[in-house]
C-alpha cells in the first residue's frame, strides 16, 4: 500500500511571506511551512509581540517578524524588496490578512451601514490585498520565480451574510482579484489562488 503521508521537505528552500501570521491562520500557516521544510518565513503584521513571539518560537534561524501595515502601500513595497534583498528571492507569498469587522456600533447591514467602518475595512481587506498581490507578482517576475501567491477570501463572498455586508463585499473583491491576476502572470508561471473558509474560530472573529 502507497504511503499517504504529506513529504515534509515539500517547500525545501523556499521563502515565504504571510500577512497576518501572527495570531490565526496565518500563524498556524507559517508554521506549516516551518515543518514542510521553507527556508525563510518572513511574518508580517500589526500586532508586535506576538508576531515576535511566533517568530521566535519558530525560530529565528528560519523566521522573522516585520511590522507591516498592509493598508499601506509603501510598507508592502517596502516589505517585499526587504525579503527580496535578504533572502535573494519570493516563492510564496500569502496575503492573508483582513479584518472581521471594524469598529462599528451597527450590524452593517444595507439599512445602516457605517460607511467610515466600510472604508476602514476595504482598506485592509481589499486595497491592501492588492497592494501584496501586485509587489509580491512584480518580484516573482523580476526575479524569474515561478511563485505561488495565496489569498485569503471567506465562503462569505459566495453566500451572502445576514449582517456585515461589508465584510462580505471586501471577500467577493477577494474573488475578483485572484480570478484576474491568475490570467495576467500565468504566463510567467505564477500561480494565484485563494482559500474561502467558512467560520474559523482565530482572535479574529472576537474583535
């Protein structure tokens, strides 16, 4: 009978960015990556202690931490030529960061919704996707990297909510993003994907 086990070297040399790897899924992604064998993992977040102490649990041999508004171009940008110039290229980069919900008093339904959240929201969730997909594909093809990016969106895109309208617009731009940009640097063999979780129990969802 074939053995079914996953290889544990199966990103044996690669470097890899993750958005929002402090806490959550992002955390619990790097270090999977750790264990199949990545040779840099560069954490990126907003929360300092405990992107460090991720990091350091790690190991800091194979991972670091970089504070990193993503909502922020120029520290995106900033982010990925540092990966870059440090580890002499960018295989994976996973933008997985986003917000649940920003800080409103209403459900953000289409009757009531806090526009000035809205805009809070949309800048981490959809602009600042952007912003990691467009630096981190500019640097695969630069550096001749047949790389893999990675998504975040929710099952909330496909499904509609009864509440957080917002939320749920910021994932379908998710969707669109990753549809479009998997056409447009296919070419250069990069792939572009994303990931649609339903309800996943992070700090997350307790903002």
């Amino acid at each position: 009978m074939a053995d079914s086990t996953t290889p544990k070297n199966k990103l044996q040399g690669k470097v890899a960015i993750i958005t929002g790897g402090a806490s959550g899924m992002g955390e619990a992604t790097a270090r999977q990556f750790a264990t199949h064998g990545a040779r840099a993992i560069v954490i990126a977040d907003v929360q300092d202690e405990k992107g460090q102490n991720v990091a350091t649990s790690i190991g800091p041999n194979i991972c670091t931490y970089v504070h990193c508004d993503v909502s922020d171009e120029e520290q995106v940008k900033t982010l990925v030529h540092s990966t870059v110039n440090t580890y002499g290229q960018l295989d994976i980069m996973f933008s997985n960061v986003g917000m649940a919900r920003a800080i409103h008093t209403c459900e953000q339904t289409v009757l009531d919704i806090d526009l000035s959240a809205y805009d809070k929201l949309m800048a981490v969730n959809a602009r600042g996707m952007v912003a990691c997909v467009k630096h981190a594909a500019k640097a695969m093809v630069e550096g001749r990297v047949r790389g893999s990016i990675i998504c975040t969106a929710s099952m909330a895109a496909s499904i509609g909510t009864d509440r957080f309208v917002d939320y749920a617009m910021s994932k379908h731009a998710v969707l669109g993003l990753v549809r479009s940009a998997s056409l447009q640097v296919g070419s250069y063999g990069i792939r572009v994907n994303c990931v649609s979780p339903g309800a996943v129990g992070t700090p997350c969802l307790a903002v």
